[in-house]
C-alpha cells in the first residue's frame, strides 16, 4: 500500500505538473498546480458522481483503499501518456462541485468580468469630482490666521 501512495504522490505533485508546465504536447493542460490535477483524478476516478471528498476523507492519499489508489494512478498516468484528456475531466470534476454549468462562473471568470467593468469605466475619462482637491482647503503649513484669511476671501465660515 506505500508503494501506491508513492507512485499517487509522485504522480499528481511532481510528474502532471512538471509535464503542464513544460507545455506537453500530449495534452491541452488547463491546470498545472498538484492540488488541481489530485482534484481532477480524484473527483473521476475516486469520486464519480460526487467530488472525492464526500467518499473519501482528507487527506486521500491516507484514507483511499488500494483500490480507489490503483484506479486514481490508472487515471494520472492516461492523462500523462496522452490516452485520456484532461480538459473533459476537469470540467465534470467542476461541475461536480458546482463550479461550472448554466450561470457560474469560476472565480477567474468573475475576476475577468469584474476587470473588464473597472477598464470601461476608467477608458471613459469620467473623474468624479470626489478625488479633486477642495479649492477650500488649506495648506498644510499654513497658520490658522491664514487659513481664516483664505476662508474670508472664499467666504467660508471657519471657527478657530
């Protein structure tokens, strides 16, 4: 049994995202960190019609059998030898969690949407007149018989 839990670790910390960073032509990998790819396996090979974690406790790779380690290595090495695609398994281990389908959006997505918005209305060359200085305000060392001064000749009522 730990040799399997070797093999998983090794499998889905080093050698997945070491091949995702590297661009492998294998495959269109969507993620490259560890946790992503144990995710992805996990969730398809472990979990199937439900996310790992409601199958398995955490962390996995102690409380998995030698079975469901068997079939997530099964799974990690498809995925590394090119024979299994991992961009159809990532979005059903989303959905799984909620993640994906009509009308969500990933948390990349939102923070794209919410960038896009700030972009427009910042293009637009609108300032709110928040930000300008107030011609009222006085400088910072200016003596307060100044400032009352300044306040008379804008009409301001200040009290010293």
């Amino acid at each position: 049994m730990e040799g399997l839990q070797q093999k998983w670790k090794e499998l889905y910390a080093q050698i997945l995202p070491a091949m995702a960073k590297a661009k492998d032509k294998k495959q269109n990998w969507p993620v490259h960190l560890d946790h992503c790819f144990a995710r992805i396996i996990l969730d398809n090979a472990v979990g199937r019609d439900k996310p790992w974690t409601e199958v398995v406790k955490s962390p996995a790779i102690k409380n998995m059998s030698e079975q469901q380690l068997k079939d997530a290595i099964k799974l990690g090495e498809a995925i590394a030898d090119g024979s299994e695609d991992i961009n159809p398994l990532n979005e059903r281990s989303l959905e799984l969690r909620g993640k994906k389908g009509p009308g969500k959006k990933r948390k990349s997505e939102a923070q794209d949407d919410a960038t896009s918005k700030k972009t427009k209305r910042s293009e637009s060359g609108n300032i709110s007149t928040y930000f300008l200085p107030s011609p009222a305000s006085p400088k910072k060392d200016v003596s307060p018989e100044e400032a009352l001064a300044t306040s008379r000749d804008l009409d301001i009522d200040v009290q010293l």
